[in-house]
C-alpha cells in the first residue's frame, strides 16, 4: 500500500528526575550533598532511508514516544541519558506542524532532523549547594519533553516527472525506458500510486522518472486522483508532458495540452516555470499527423516537442538525450532543512490566567515547564517554586487579576492557596 501522507504525535522523553541525597560514610565527616542530576531525555529524531518508498509503517503508528532519561543516583552520579527514537522515513519526506510551518526536509540517505527536543535532566542537591546553604533539600523533576502534533508527507525525489491526462501513455513510456513495471491497461486511472524507474543513456547518465497517476479536470480543487499526487511533481527538475496525439477517444490534444497546465499552475504557479518537455505519443495512429501540425504550429516556438510512439519504441532516444542534457544544466532546486526547531518552552514567557467561578487558572509555558521540574516533598523545593512563581511575575499577575489571600489558584491540575 502507497502512503504518502500520516498525521502523528510526539512525545519527547521526559528528562530523569534530580534527587536529594547525602553522603553518610563512616570516614567522610561533613559529606554534604550527593544528589544526581537526572539523564536527558529521548529526542525524537527523523532519519532518511534510501530503502523506504512509502509511510505505510507510520500510519498505524499514530504516537510516537521517546524514553524517559535515567534519574539521578547518590554519590552525584548522573542518570543515563535517554538514546535518540529514530524513525526511519522516505527520502524526499517533509514534516511540518499543525499551522503548516516546515520542521524539516529529508533530501538525502541516513540524513537526520531532531524534530521534538528531549528535556533536560533535573539538577540534584548537590548543584544547589551554596556558602550560604551547604546542605540544600532541593532538587528537580526532569524537563518535560517537547510534545507537538506534525503531518508529515511523502514528495518524491525524481528528476523528470510525467504528466498528463489518464491512458495517454505514460505508464508505458516509463516502462519502456525504464526497468520498472508498473501496471498498463486501456482504460483510466490504470496508475493508481506513483511508479518509479531509473533511466541510464548510452553515454552512462541515468536519472530518476516518475510516473504520475493521471489528471483531470479540478484535479486542484480534489477531482480524480490529480490532487492526492500533485505534491509529487514539486520535488522534479524537468516536466514531461505526454499527449495522445491521435486523439482516439475524441479528445483534442491541444485542449488536453491546456487543460494540464492550467491544472499544475492553478496547484502550484511556479511549476510552469520548470523545463517542460512536450512528447507527443501515439503517432502510429490515424489523425495522429494532422493533430500533430496543428500543435506544432501552435506550441513549437514555446516547447520541444517529440514524436514518439511508445507501443513502437520509436523517437524515444531523442527525447532521453534532450532530458540528460537539461538535467545537467538544471540545479537541484530543493532546500536542505538542518535542526530547525527550538525547544518552545524556552522561547515563551507569557502568562494566561482565567478567573472562572471565583478560582484563579494560570497557564503559561514557562510556569507550566517549572511546576513539572519542582519537587515539592521538601520544604525547601516548595520554597524554591515559590521564589520561581515571584519572580517569573505571577504573584503580580494574580494580584492585578484580582487575586487576595486565601483565594485558590490552579496550576495544570492542582490547587494552591494564595498567600499575598
């Protein structure tokens, strides 16, 4: 099964929790604090795979979790941190959010992206250790791992991509040019997911071509199976336009010509600025000539324009020489996407606070990354969480908010008292 399009959420892994310990040996007077800090959690990491054609493995996948770093140990040992969830993808792959930003683009084999951010492990008490406070009872949780939801999407890498309406011949020009094997029958939407074959020319240059379910009419707008697949035709260098010239099925070739490319610019308006490569197929049948004088009096100053018949293996050569030669003076005109996403809890500072039925909701990024790492089994970590909230403006918050002494205020889902 093709899969080229999956939704998922990620979990990050939660960094290893800090502990409070102290070292109590029978000849170390005065040990102090010996509390771990906690190990780094999972990142969730994307890896291209030259060997993958397909998503299918991710669509039953649908949330993906990366493991929870080592807590920290005594003695100021450090927990292990979590190893990277790697998960194996197409090259040609995007993945982008929910509001459609790009994360990443895997363009080449064993290329890695971290997409969602591991936390950091929690400090023990021995990194709290102070002149004034040698003996601190204060650690940390481990930082929550980034969570986000992503689409990611299959566009295939092939240099030379083949449009055109359903039966013209494409799946048979591939076939014929190519060692792939697609499926060929004389009736519409024979191709039902992207076929790729490599092409090798005499002089030793090959190339990737891609073979495209055919399009309609409002293929743009969701008809046939155009749009599903129209993504594909993004990533190629070189556009190969295929028309049945003989017109067989009453169809005029010069009005499927336009139909086509109004379909590609309405998708995507720069794809008509790509070479394209006009093959006129089908020429052993009747009224394939007196079709083909007709474009070529109308398209031959504007496109190259090849006879071929594909049934006949007849004019292919030239139109392979003619695409070897574009592709060697044709860039690769896709960017490289490295590590582009940040932790986002670093990057907000904002505060929300809700008075609903006279309680006192307070949301935030910030607040909500310090209220998981707080460890409140101490006196001196709910201490500790009480400064933070001062100093991150809460207590200011509140009380512009209307808060006084004694009223609730909930963090995620707790409770506390107000104490102004």
């Amino acid at each position: 099964m093709f899969v080229d399009k999956v939704k998922l959420k990620l979990e990050a892994g939660d960094g290893g929790n800090g502990i409070v310990a102290f070292r109590r040996e029978k000849y170390v007077p005065l040990g102090g604090p010996a509390g771990g800090d906690g190990g780094r959690g999972s990142d969730i990491i994307f890896k291209g795979d030259r060997n993958l054609s397909t998503l299918l493995d991710l669509r039953y996948n649908k949330i993906i979790k990366g493991n929870k770093g080592e807590n920290g140990m005594t003695k100021k040992c450090h927990g292990k941190n979590a190893g990277p969830t790697i998960i194996k993808v197409p090259i040609g792959t995007i993945i982008k959010d929910n509001n459609d930003m790009l994360l990443g683009d895997i363009v080449e084999d064993q290329q890695e992206i971290i997409i969602a951010k591991g936390g950091r492990g929690g400090r023990g008490n021995a990194r709290f250790a102070t002149n004034n406070n040698p003996a601190p009872d204060i650690s940390e949780n481990g930082e929550p791992g980034e969570r986000l939801d992503i689409i990611v999407e299959l566009k295939l890498l092939a240099d030379v991509g083949l449009v055109g309406l359903p039966s013209v011949g494409k799946s048979t020009f591939l076939s014929v040019v190519t060692a792939a094997k697609p499926e060929i029958a004389d009736y519409h939407f024979t191709t039902i997911i992207p076929n790729l074959g490599v092409v090798k020319s005499d002089d030793g240059f090959s190339f990737v071509m891609a073979d495209l379910p055919g399009l309609i009419e409002g293929a743009n707008q969701g008809k046939g199976l155009g749009l599903q697949f129209l993504r594909h035709i993004e990533r190629c260098r070189v556009i190969v336009h295929i028309i049945d010239m003989s017109g067989k099925e009453g169809r005029d070739p010069l009005n499927d010509f336009k139909v086509i490319n109004k379909e590609l610019f309405e998708y995507n308006e720069t794809l008509l600025n790509r070479k394209m490569i006009v093959v006129a197929n089908k020429m052993d049948l009747p009224n394939a000539e007196d079709n083909f004088d007709r474009f070529w009096d109308k398209y031959h100053k504007q496109y190259d324009i090849f006879k071929v018949s594909t049934l006949m293996h007849d004019g292919l050569k030239d139109v392979l020489y003619k695409i070897s030669d574009i592709l060697k003076n044709t860039p690769i005109n896709y960017d490289t996407f490295d590590t582009v996403k940040v932790f986002g809890y670093n990057n907000d500072d904002y505060i929300d606070i809700k008075v609903i039925n006279g309680e006192y909701y307070v949301n935030g990024p910030r607040i909500e990354k310090a209220f998981k790492m707080a460890n409140f089994n101490t006196e001196d970590g709910i201490s500790r969480f009480s400064k933070l909230m001062r100093m991150y403006g809460v207590d200011d918050a509140l009380r512009k908010a209307g808060a006084k002494n004694e009223d609730t205020i909930v963090i995620l889902d707790y409770t506390f008292e107000f104490i102004d």
